[in-house]
C-alpha cells in the first residue's frame, strides 16, 4: 500500500504573501518586479525586509531570481515560481 505525503507550504506573513500576490500580478505591461516597484505595492515594507522576505520565498522555491533590468541602474527581478502561482491561487 503506498502512503502519500502531502507537503504543506510554509508559515507565511501577511507581507510576505503581498510580495507573492504582487510577483504573481507583474507589471501592467507583463514585467517583472525589481525590489523597488514591489516597495510601491507592499505598504510598510523598509527595504531590508523586502529583502529578507524575499530571501525566505527563494529559499521555499516559490519565487526566483529571474535576472537583470536596467531601470536607470541594473536591478535584479523576480518572478513567482510554479509552486508559488499555485499557493497564491489556492489562498484567493
């Protein structure tokens, strides 16, 4: 008889599923977010724990670094993985 084991998602906070929704949504024109545009939609958020937020949601697989803009300076942006588009539709 197989068992299955079902994986839960982490233990997130309100902030950190904003940066998932907002990761998830983009840009109007279909961009992906740098750690700036996502401080204009995640209200409250100081930049060391956008950061660190979005350090925790690499480290869970639901979000990646996708590379580089240039927006004035060279950013780096990120886009919400497979199982974070599924965490975020599964919490709406």
């Amino acid at each position: 008889m197989k068992t299955t084991v079902k994986i839960l998602p982490p233990a997130l906070t309100e902030k950190q599923i904003a940066v998932l929704r907002a990761l998830v949504r983009r840009n109007p024109d279909g961009s992906l977010l740098d750690v700036y545009q996502l401080l204009e939609r995640v209200p409250g958020a100081t930049r060391s724990a956008m950061l660190c937020s979005l350090r925790h949601l690499c480290s869970h697989d639901l979000i990646e670094e996708a590379g580089r803009a240039n927006r004035g300076r060279s950013r780096m942006t990120y886009a919400a993985t497979a199982k974070g588009y599924a965490l975020v539709k599964s919490r709406l």
